[in-house]
C-alpha cells in the first residue's frame, strides 16, 4: 500500500 | 473595519460548508482585496485555500487587514439562520470580539442578526511554491463527484493517470478493482459539460478516495472544477467561484 505524505513536506512553512 | 455585503447569502453558506469538515478553527483574512481563507486540516494532508475577491460583493470595505478567527462549526450554526437567498452582510470593527452576521430577506421586511464570537488563533501560513503541472483537467463537477462517490467503496485510493487521450482514474481494493476514463470532448452549446485536458507530459498521482470526496462538497459552488498534477507533487483541485476561487490541496500518497 501506498503511504499517505503530509504537505508540510512540500509546502513551505515561513 | 470590515463590512461585506452579499446579494445571496447562499455562497457564503456553501463556501463554509465546503470546507468545514477538514478545517475547524480558521482565520478569515480580511484585506482591501477581499476574504481570504488558508487552512491545513489537522492531520497536514490537505490544505484549503479561498478567496472571495472584493468585486464578489455588492458593498465591500475593510480599511485595515484584519484576521477574524472563527470557529466553522459555531459558524455554521449561524449561517443556517438565514436562509439562502437572504442578502448577507458581515461586520466587525478593527478590534472587536465578535463577528456580527446580518440577514435580510428580499421583500426587505424581515431583518435578523446574530453576533459571532471571535477567536484568538494562531495559525502558519504555508508558502505554497510555484508548480509547473504537467496536466491541467477541467471536467464537470458532477462527474468529479461522481467518480469519488463510486469509488470510494471499492479503495481508499484512486490513482488518476492522465495522458493526451484522456483521463483515467482507478482503484483497486479488497473486493475488486474499477476504472473510468474520461477522453476529452466539447460541446459548444453547454461548455459546462465539456472535458479539457491540457498536458505537457504524461502523469500519474495515487491520492487519498477519503479527501477527494471531502473536496466534493464543493460541487454545488461550480458546475467545473479543475485538477492539476505534477509527478510526486500535491494535486490542486480549483472550484472557480464568480468571484474567487476555492482550491484544495492534497498531498499524494507514494510507493515506500
């Protein structure tokens, strides 16, 4: 199964 | 001061209630531009991000940013005081605690209002870069919806590949699998049915069945909505409003 990701990971935080 | 007046209470009750399962404490940005809203579920998966611009109002002004933070569960059960084509209009002073929603009726005789009490939240915005998606898919929210809806039976995941000749979504769970493939298509006499796919290269993303359907809520704001996609990157999913836009954004699930 695939695992989900969290946008944190993508998404930059300031 | 904040002041925006709404010819149909239905957009604002729909907005909220599109996005109110995967947020519950927000702030509305209120600037010159117009009510913004940007909001990660709390498990970091999705992200919710709204506008509606200040020309989406009948009467706008909001001479100092302000960041209303409000409760979208309480907000609900306000908003369902008034019904759907009730003229709404919302105040709220430059330091004020409460958040006050007016209602009012077309024949212009019946008015009610209700305050709103705001609260301190102290959320991050994240800095949402720039992505060059490889595929762009602008098809009927209906059929969006319906896809989720079908699928969400048969696997938690649905994978949408998408090339030149179509789209593809499928999911494969303990029962069974399925599939549907939408090709593009377009009618000129009801553009809103049409399927546009616009693709640089070929792409394929496994998202989460649970948040796509999530995002369905949004239907009744836009007859289309549009998917984009890069490899490995979140999926956005855009309901354009009149004056605005909603946009989700979902984190891809990935092969450890």
């Amino acid at each position: 199964q695939p695992s989900q990701q969290t946008l944190t990971r993508f998404f930059a935080r300031p | 001061m904040l002041e925006g007046k709404l010819e149909q209470a239905s957009l604002f009750k729909k907005v909220v209630e599109a996005v109110r399962e995967l947020v519950q404490d927000c702030n509305f940005d209120c600037t010159e531009n117009g009510l913004a809203l940007q909001a990660m579920d709390t498990s970091h998966v999705s992200l919710v991000s709204l506008l509606l611009t200040a020309d989406g109002f009948s009467e706008y002004r909001c001479d100092r940013n302000l960041a209303l933070g409000i409760n979208l569960v309480s907000l609900t059960k306000i908003l369902r005081c008034g019904n759907n084509e009730d003229i709404l209009t919302l105040e709220a002073g430059d330091s004020a605690d409460s958040l006050v929603v007016r209602f009012e009726n077309t024949q212009q005789d019946r008015m009610s209002e209700y305050a709103l009490k705001l609260m301190d939240i102290d959320q991050e915005h994240l800095g949402i870069p720039e992505t060059e998606y490889a595929a762009s898919i602008t098809m009927p929210s209906t059929e969006f919806q319906r896809i989720c809806r079908d699928m969400q039976s048969i696997s938690e995941s649905i994978t949408i590949d998408c090339t030149k000749g179509g789209v593809k979504f499928t999911c494969e769970g303990d029962i069974g699998s399925g599939s549907v493939t939408l090709k593009p298509n377009s009618s000129a006499d009801k553009p809103e049915l049409c399927t546009k796919i616009d693709l640089s290269e070929p792409v394929s993303l496994t998202l989460s069945t649970k948040y796509l359907l999530n995002f369905c809520k949004a239907t009744g704001l836009s007859q289309q909505v549009t998917l984009k996609l890069a490899d490995e990157n979140p999926i956005l999913v855009e309901y354009p409003l009149s004056a605005g836009h909603l946009r989700f954004y979902l984190a891809p699930k990935l092969d450890e």
